[in-house]
C-alpha cells in the first residue's frame, strides 16, 4: 500500500470514529455546553471539514491518475498491435520476395545470377526489410 492511500485510510477511520462519537451524543444536551468544550467541537468539526475537503482532492487526484495510467495503456496496446500487424505484413512480403528469387533462379537453370538485375535489385530489397 503506498503512502497517499495510508493517509487516505487513515484519515477515512478517524472521520467515521469521529462521526460515531458524534452520533452517540444527546442531540440536545440538558446542559449547555462549556466554552472550552465549544471551543474544542467547533475546532474538531473545523479539523473534520479540513480532513473530508483533503480526502476529496486526493481521491479525485487518484482517479485522474488512474485514468490516464489507462489511456496511456491502451495507447500503448494499439500502438503494439499496430507494430506487430505491419510486422507480420512485412515478414510476408519478404518470404514472398525469397521465394520469388529462389524461383527465378529455378527458371533459369539454377546459375549464378548475380548478373541479373532484377534478382540484384530483388536481393537488395529483401536486406533492406530485415535490417
């Protein structure tokens, strides 16, 4: 668990220890409260107030986070998916390509046709898409 949740968790019980505290008071004590006591609700209401607004910003700023971490992930899946599609396209282009050369030197009796331009240019291609 990392540090920004702790703190969340940790602030998430004392708001809800507080919340019970305050909800197993009398509504409406049978005496009035002393100015101290007064002092220190207004204070611990004022530190709850403080406590729920931190809680929010931090929750909203966590999902903004998430969010993107998600759009950045799925870019990254089409992005790959694209790469690896152009790449199986390639691979196919070049086995294509070879089996064209290994057939034209079939055609021509099997030589040597390093002299032939268009299997030069042929073989020179075929480097070029698997470098």
């Amino acid at each position: 668990m990392d540090r920004g949740t702790a703190n969340l968790r940790r602030e998430a019980e004392l708001l809800t220890r507080y919340s019970r505290e305050l909800q197993g008071r009398d509504r409406f004590p049978s005496s009035v409260p002393h100015p101290d006591d007064l002092a220190k609700l207004q204070k611990e209401r004022q530190q709850l107030l403080e406590w729920g607004e931190n809680l929010y910003r931090e929750v909203s700023r966590l999902e903004r986070e998430r969010r993107d971490r998600d759009e950045e992930s799925n870019n990254t899946t089409r992005r790959l998916e694209a790469l690896e599609k152009r790449n199986d396209a390639l691979v196919q282009k070049c086995t294509h390509l070879e089996s064209v050369i290994a057939g034209s030197g079939q055609l021509f009796g099997g030589g040597d046709l390093a002299g032939d331009a268009e299997v030069v240019e042929m073989k020179r291609t075929i480097g070029t898409l698997l470098f």
